[in-house]
C-alpha cells in the first residue's frame, strides 16, 4: 500500500464554513474512491479503522453544518455499494416505466386519451388489469429453453445489472419454467420486494449487530439484492411477483390477464389483489379497494397500475417517450409532515434559472428523510403563486416558520402550508437575490413567458461565463443521460472545475494528456487504479451518438425526446450543425426546414439561436467536436417502403387516428413530420386538409389517400 504523506487535520469545531465545505467535498470523493476500491476493486487500500476515521470527521462536519448533507452524501447511502460492481446486461427489450396519475379526473384522461389513439367509440368496453404497484426494485429474467439464464435489474432502462446468482437464492423465482411448449427465449419481468415485517425484523438484527440499518424495505430489498456474497441475499427474504415481460419467443397469451394467468403455471407468484375491470369507474373503484387495504399489506405499495387487457391494443398504442400509452400508475395520495424551514438558499442551474431551495429541520416523510424542499420561484415564497399550485392559498413562507411538507412518489417535496399559529415573531421575509450569488454579481431578471409577459422564474444574466452555469452544464454532460462518463460525477466535476483543471467540456478529453503536469494519482483518495479508470472510461465516450451529443450540449429547451427528434431530422452532425449556423444567421429556409421536423417549434428554435449565435458557444462546440467522434443517426432498419421517408398528415383520417398514424410511421422508420417542405416524402390527406395540402401541391410533394398509405405500408 502506498504511503501518503499526513497532513495535519484541523480539529472540525475550528473549521470555518468554507473550509469546512471544501473538507467535506474532500472527504466525500475518498470515501467515495475507498468504497470503489473495496466493493468493485476487491482492494481496499487503508485499514477498517482509516476508513471509520475518514466517517466520523465527515459526519462531525455534518453535524456542525448539516445544511452540506445532501442525498449524495456518503452519510446517507447506507449499505448501498456503489454501483458497477456487477457485470452490465443490456436488455433485449427496454425496461420503461410509467406515466403518472395522481388524481380521478387523470385517470378519466387516460382512458379517454386511449379511446381517441384507437378511434374507438364510447359503446365498445375496454378492459384493463388493475394490478396494485409493488414499491420494490422491478427485475428481468431471462429464460433460455425454459431454464433461468440471466436476471437483470432496471439499471437505466436499457442496461441493468446482472444479478443472476443473487436471484437464484430466491424461492418465488423458479430456476425452470414449470410446464410443456414454454417459449424457447421468456423474459419474465416484475418487482422483488421485502415484507414489512422481514424488513422490521432485518433491521433489528442489523442494529445488534451494529451494522446498516435501512430506511425503508426497498432499500433492504435492494442493499439486500446488491450482495457480492450471494449467500447474504440467501438470508435476507425476498418475495418476487410477475407483472411483464421483455423478449418473447413467442406469445403465450393475447392479454395482460392471460399472460398473468400463463405466469402462475409457469410457477411464479402473482400478486392477488389484480383484478380485471371493466370501466374507469371500476378502476377507480378498485384504487379506493386498495389504498384501505394498504396499511394491512405486509408489503408496500404506492398506488395502483391500469394496463389494457388487450395485447393487440397494446401494440397499437406503443409509447410515448419512455412511458407506455397503454398503462399508467394511479399513485396514492401524498405523504405529509410537519417540519421547520430554517433556511433559503438558492442554487443557480444550467440555464441561469434561480430555485429557492428550503432549508430544513430534516423530517421522516413515507421512509425518507427530507432536509430541502423546492420552493420553486419568488412568487411562491411571498404566496402570491399562480392558480393550482400546491401551496395554500394565502400563505407565504418566512424562514423560521414551521410547514407542511408533502412528498409523493419520485417527486422533489414540496411546502404545501404553513402553519401560521406557530410563525415567530423573529420569521424573516426572505430578500430574493438581485445579483447572481456566483463571483460574478451579474444582474437577475425575470424570465419572459409565451406571450412576452413577466414570468415567475428569474435567472442569471451571467449566461456562460457565469461559473455556476457553467458547471451545472459540466455535470450534465458528464451524466448518465449524456456522455455517461463512468467515475466522473457531479461531486469530480464540482472538484475538478474548483481546482480549474476542467473548465469546458472538450477539457474533460485532454485531461489524460495533462495528466503529467496535474498528477491526479497524487490526490489523497484517488490512486493509480481509479485514475486508469477514470481516463479509460472518458476514452470510451470519445464516440457518442448524435442524440446524446445534441443533449449534453445543454441547449435550453433541448431535453432527450427534442435532441433525438433534431437528430433523427438531420442525421448527422454536419447536418445539424450547418442548420445550426444558418439558423443563428437567421436564414428562413433553415429555419423554415427545422419548424418542419416533427416536435420543434419556436421555443426550440429561438433556444438554437441564441445558443449557436453566441461565438463562446460555438467555441465550445468546436473544441469538443475536435475531441469526439459523432455517429450518425443509424438509417432505419428493414425494408419498409417508407424507412427514412419524410410524412405529414393531415386533414381527418378515418381508419385510425393521427397520432397512431404517426407512432406506426415511425415503427416503420419514417419521420412524421409537423409541416410540409421540399424535404418531405409523402402527405397523406384526410378529409378537411387545407394549407398543408396546398403546400404539399406547391413542393410536388406526392399526396396519398389514407387507403393508399395504407397500402404502401403493407408492402
Ligand atoms: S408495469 C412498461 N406493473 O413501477 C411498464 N410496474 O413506475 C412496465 N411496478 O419500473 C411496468 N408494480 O418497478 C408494472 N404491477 C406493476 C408494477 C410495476 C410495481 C414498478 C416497476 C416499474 C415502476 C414504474
């Protein structure tokens, strides 16, 4: 083990609160760096006792300013290895999740929304299966000639991790599927949970024993999961009940109640409070059934899902985004607390925008423990908020008073009342910032809405040289969602800009070749093998699709769904980028051409605009595009008649609706777009088309009748 010169620590009560910050971010990214070493490395690289130190005076310094813990803290990831330290899987078929509702009138939206996709009529009954939502850690199975070959969790959706050997412990998963004719390839899919009371009683040996106490028995279930020791998982229980599938082979049944029906004789536990229902009144019904049993389950649930019966109706309706069209989760209402806000601080994002963020006297709410709440805008603070926003009407929010908290599912807590009985006479107003807290002191403004009214967001005028912006741009890049760069966090950005080794993305590409000079083995923490790492994983991402390379620019307005619609409109990046250019020099066909793609509009327009007319940017961009390697957007597969073709729709169509349409022209590999230009392929017209049509006529851009789409897909 290599010997690190000590450095004399300065005793935590005598620390300032900048220091004490800094000391905090040190001591996070070596104990950081020492779990890596110890769960994925297999190398610890200091004693038990070192790295017990190495706690506490993270902890003292928590205690002393608790407004530095943070749901990233290393204080507050009990028992969870870091992730990496099971193989990858990818998924042969993506693991999606869904798509909210939270209240009746969402849930008459959802199947009113279904009913007009698939043009049905208000006669014609739509089945759904109304299953209760396991809150546990949902797990695919892959079964290869019906014997259990793999088991993968979620991960990101498109890649989990193989958990197969903890799996096997399970006695709900069968390691062969029971019965004859099972379909060569079966991925089975559903939740692994813990009961409420193994998950009591796990935490009380945990405690005797003086080891990790769970919040909640999802995170058991998952710490429980996440063993390197499968014999560990072996004496934790966890249940498993089926719900989905991924690749099938073949479909054993054509319903979300016969497939249900096929699990069970396949010898897996389903869950039995699923019921089919008939209407939303049944549904709705079947939510009230369940939220009064919930307390008395011995597992936990947070709401309710629907799924159309039908498997045929489910193809028909695909996806939107990441989340089915055919199932939704009808969540149960939210959990509430009561708590002190002791502070207001505000954090500057990626485009400038400023979130007041509540400070709290952390608070248990549902098994979490909340210490920031969003405050959301100015507005909200002073209680003058516009319509339907969850704070009670009349309230504004002092530091110092006590509030109600409310958090549901996944979503950030929020103040929905204060209690204005136990407001101080010494509650403080709070001043919102008219200058940036960032060194720069630039201006704030209010934000412009649609209709060039004040808006209720202010932002940064520093734009990017303001450093705040700028490293919230850093860490998006680096994500998960954009270059998905292993071992560089928000927490090694945050570290690395500070020291100035990482200023611009295209840097993060060069740090190896500066390595010389910056010697990152030489960080207390870091080590030879984590800086191999960290270098080998940004060498991974010097190829990155278009999609992901447009997003991690972190244009505003430019989220994952428009990023891909923009690079499945130009294809690649020379085509992007020269559209880019001309639509920054205002150039109408250019822009004319980008409003055309199907999803940009104005917004996203101005939002390039600005972004390419601004020359630091394209400074930016051009460093980068030095460093990487963009791949085109691939050319659909399969030999549809309309793969890579350009369709508008327009007018009524009569066999099904416009967005089906749209969604099947897609499947097949077209691009469906919102307007007519000389790039488009075909327009198919319904009855009532109008400027489109013409349109179409005026570019001799061939025009179909719905049937003869119809047909020219069926090729
Ligand atoms: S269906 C395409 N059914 O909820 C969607 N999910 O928010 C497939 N979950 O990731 C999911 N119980 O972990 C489905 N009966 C149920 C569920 C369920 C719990 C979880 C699952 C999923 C998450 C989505």
């Amino acid at each position: 083990m290599a010997v690190k010169t000590k450095k004399t620590l300065v005793d935590v009560a005598r620390l300032t609160k900048a220091q004490a910050k800094v000391e905090h971010m040190r001591l996070t990214l070596e104990i950081e760096r020492h779990d890596k070493a110890y769960y994925q490395e297999d190398a610890p690289r200091i004693s038990d006792a070192e790295y017990d130190a190495l706690r506490q005076r993270l902890n003292a310094i928590e205690a002393r300013f608790p407004e530095f813990v943070s749901g990233e803290s290393p204080s507050q990831k009990i028992g969870a290895p870091p992730s990496g330290k099971f193989k990858k899987v990818r998924h042969a078929v993506p693991m999606l999740s869904l798509d909210n509702a939270f209240a009746e009138e969402d849930v008459l939206d959802f199947a009113g929304r279904i009913r007009r996709f698939l043009k049905l009529g208000d006669e014609s009954r739509i089945d759904f299966s109304a299953e209760p939502k396991i809150d546990g850690l949902s797990m695919s199975l892959r079964y290869e000639g019906g014997e259990l070959v793999t088991a993968a969790t979620r991960g990101d959706g498109a890649e989990g991790e193989d958990v197969t050997a903890n799996i096997r412990t399970l006695k709900d998963v069968p390691q062969e599927l029971k019965g004859r004719n099972v379909p060569e390839i079966c991925e089975v899919r559903g939740e692994v949970y813990m009961t409420k009371q193994a998950f009591l009683a796990l935490n009380e040996r945990q405690k005797a024993a003086g080891d990790t106490v769970f919040a909640n028995p999802r995170n058991s279930a998952a710490g429980s999961l996440r063993q390197k020791d499968s014999s560990i998982t072996a004496s934790r229980p966890l249940g498993f009940f089926a719900y989905a599938w991924g690749e099938m082979a073949e479909m054993p049944a054509d319903t979300q109640s016969g497939m249900i029906g096929w699990f069970e004789r396949c010898g897996f536990k389903t869950n039995p409070l699923t019921r089919l229902c008939h209407s939303v009144e049944q549904l709705i019904a079947f939510h009230r059934k369940i939220e009064e049993q919930r307390a008395g389950l011995d597992y936990d649930i947070d709401g309710v899902v629907y799924k159309v019966d039908r498997l045929d109706w489910q193809e028909r309706l695909g996806f939107v985004s990441r989340t089915p069209r055919w199932a939704i989760a009808h969540k149960f209402p939210a959990e509430r607390a009561m708590t002190v806000l002791r502070d207001i601080e505000i954090q500057v994002g990626r485009t400038g925008s400023f979130t007041p963020v509540g400070k709290l006297e952390p608070v248990g709410v549902g098994g979490v423990i909340v210490q920031n709440v969003s405050l959301h805008n100015e507005d909200y603070i002073k209680g003058i908020g516009g319509d339907g926003e969850p704070l009670r009407e009349g309230r504004d929010i002092r530091i110092g008073d006590t509030v109600i908290i409310q958090r549901a599912g996944d979503v950030i807590p929020q103040v929905v009342d204060v209690v204005l009985d136990k407001r101080p006479r010494n509650a403080r107003v709070f001043q919102f910032p008219k200058k940036c807290p960032c060194p720069l002191h630039t201006d704030v403004v209010r934000e412009e809405t649609a209709t060039g009214e004040e808006g209720a967001r202010a932002r940064c005028t520093g734009e990017f040289a303001c450093p705040y912006q700028k490293i919230e741009h850093l860490k998006l890049f680096a994500s998960r969602r954009a270059f998905d760069i292993e071992g560089l966090g928000e927490k090694q950005i945050a570290f690395f800009f500070e020291q100035g080794w990482v200023k611009e993305p295209a840097d993060i590409f060069t740090l190896q070749a500066r390595n010389a000079k910056l010697k990152l083995e030489a960080i207390e923490g870091y080590g030879e093998t984590s800086v191999r790492n960290l270098f080998a994983a940004i060498e991974e991402r010097r190829r990155i699709s278009l999609e992901r390379f447009i997003f991690a620019l972190g244009m505003r307005h430019v989220g994952e769904t428009t990023a891909l619609a923009l690079a499945r409109g130009y294809g690649s990046w020379k085509g992007f980028h020269d559209a880019c250019l001309r639509v920054a020099k205002g150039d109408e066909e250019a822009i004319a051409e980008m409003d055309a793609l199907d999803q940009i509009g104005e917004t996203v327009i101005a939002s390039i605009k600005a972004y390419f007319g601004e020359s630091h940017n394209r400074g930016i961009v051009e460093r980068l595009t030095k460093e990487v390697t963009i791949v085109d957007v691939e050319k659909p597969k399969g030999n549809s008649a309309i793969a890579g073709k350009t369709v508008v729709f327009t007018g009524a169509l009569e066999k099904m609706t416009r967005d089906e349409a749209k969604a099947m022209a897609e499947r097949l590999g077209a691009k469906a777009a919102g307007s007519v230009s000389k790039k488009t392929d075909y327009v198919v017209a319904g009855p009532g088309a109008g400027s489109k049509l013409a349109e179409a006529r005026k570019h001799g851009v061939e025009v179909l009748t719905e049937d003869e789409w119809l047909e020219l897909i069926a090729q």
